[in-house]
C-alpha cells in the first residue's frame, strides 16, 4: 500500500492542492496529514474555523469524490478550541479520520496518531506537554497562553505551571491505542523522537525531539513512525529527514514555509518499504 505523508501545512491552499493533485497522479488512495494543518498568521480564533468549515470541508469533499483516504490530525499551531469543530467536519465524510489519540485500520496496516509536543518558546501552549528531565527552551513571550473559545488563558508564570500542572508525555503515550501487529502498524506523531537528528533547529545545535517517544518507538518497533514539526530539520547541515529505531524506520519530511513556491513531501511503499522525500513546485 502505498500513502503520501505531508505535514506543516499551514493553511496554505496550495500545498492542499498540490498533494491531491501528486496523489490523483500517482494513483496513491492514502494521504496522511501530520499536523499543524490550519492557517497560523493573523486571527487564529476568526480564521482557522472558517479554514475548516470552508476549505477543509470541501477538500475533504474532493478527495471523497476521488476515493483518497485522508488520515490527519491538528498540531500545536492548530487551537485547541477548533478541536470539536474539526472532530465533526472529519466525521461527515467517511473517507476522512482524526486520528489524534485514535487507530484506524487500513487493509492490513494500523495508522495510530498523536498530537502533543514538548514546550517550545512560543506564546501559545495547546497541546504541551514535558518530560521528567525536560528544560523548557528560553520563552519569547511575556506570557503564555492555552486557548479558549474566544481568546487564551493567560499563564504568567509559565515556567512554574510547566513543572506542575503539565502531563507527562510518557503518559500521554501509555494512553495510545495498542496495535494489534506492530509490524504493520503506522504511528504519527507531529513530535519526533529525540537523538535522530529529526527535531534539528536552524538557529541553534539543538535536536529537540521527545526522549518519551523515542524510549516508546525502541519499545514498540512499529513498522514505521511519521512526524513533522520542526520544518527546516531535513534541510539543516546536521539534520535528518529519515532515521532508525532498531528495525522502526523514522521519517521527518520537513516543509516549507507559508506561500513559498515549493512543498515536501514523502513517498511511501508500506509493503515494499521504499521510501521517498520529494521536493515539488507548487
């Protein structure tokens, strides 16, 4: 079975577009959405519910006319508050699954996703969780703030609520659906594994992927891992778009930014275990 994995989009159209248009080609019935799926430049609590009951509903509509199977799941960036907006946009089409937290069989191969991320120095927290020996990365912000319906629950003293309020990421993925074969199985994680060089930042020599899921990945050994997040990693002089886990292939695609001329994505043959990272203009 072959899929197209792509992350990060961002709200940008064309890359929405231009995966459809890659799978239709490529006669691929699996696209996989990683995360961070919704517009994040200017109002996020105006523009991402109109992104999902506007584009996102007809995309999906699309892609349900094409018979394209679509696995995907919000991000950090994508408001915690859209969460029930977006569960019952996917839920009126049966071609399409929010696979956050959930697992979702296709032919022979279970698709498992998770959605949580480690702290990062940005204001907006949905979605954050830490590690035992985790050292929160220096804030940007003089606040933080978890979305509400209409705007953020300000966190002032963020680095105190990050010691004692926030879920471990161990357990969060203690709580994830057990696969019945992990040598068919398919997790998707918009956090990557740490020590991969899959989490590697531009502006620093810092790989910041989740020790939890690494530890996880060695203990599971599913068939495959797919994550995003962290977009120029594959592209930075020690970064890495694909790693091992013992017998766990881990891919990190990458992605562009906002409105550039170009989208990344990757290529997958479940069965034949080819794996690709692809470069298009959009």
């Amino acid at each position: 079975m072959k899929i197209l994995y792509v992350t990060d989009l961002h709200g940008d159209k064309n890359k929405y577009r231009k995966s459809l248009e890659i799978a239709m080609k490529q006669e691929i019935r699996v696209i996989v959405n990683g995360g961070d799926m919704l517009p994040k430049l200017g109002e996020r609590h105006t523009e991402q519910p109109l992104f999902i009951k506007g584009f996102l509903s007809n995309y999906f509509s699309i892609l349900q006319e094409h018979n394209i199977t679509y696995l995907n799941m919000l991000g950090n960036d994508d408001l915690l508050s859209v969460d029930n907006l977006f569960e019952q946009t996917c839920g009126g089409f049966a071609n399409v699954h929010n696979i956050a937290g959930k697992k979702i069989r296709i032919d022979e191969y279970e698709f498992i996703g998770m959605n949580q991320i480690l702290d990062h120095p940005f204001g907006c927290k949905d979605r954050v969780v830490t590690e035992t020996d985790y050292i929160p990365q220096r804030q940007l912000s003089l606040f933080a703030g978890i979305s509400n319906e209409y705007g953020y629950d300000r966190i002032f003293d963020w680095l105190e609520y990050s010691k004692t309020e926030l879920p471990l990421m161990c357990g969060i993925l203690k709580e994830l659906p057990e696969p019945e074969s992990p040598k068919k199985t398919v997790y998707v994680m918009h956090m990557p594994p740490a020590g991969l060089r899959l989490g590697q930042l531009l502006y620093q020599d810092l790989d910041i992927g989740s020790v939890d899921i690494y530890e996880f990945l060695k203990a599971k050994q599913p068939l495959l891992s797919l994550h995003g997040h962290i977009h120029e990693s594959p592209d930075t002089e020690r970064g890495s778009w694909m790693n091992q886990i013992g017998t766990t292939t881990c891919i990190q695609p990458g992605q562009t930014e906002f409105g550039d001329s170009s989208m990344v994505y990757a290529e997958i043959d479940l069965k034949s275990g080819v794996y690709a990272r692809r470069i298009v203009n959009i």
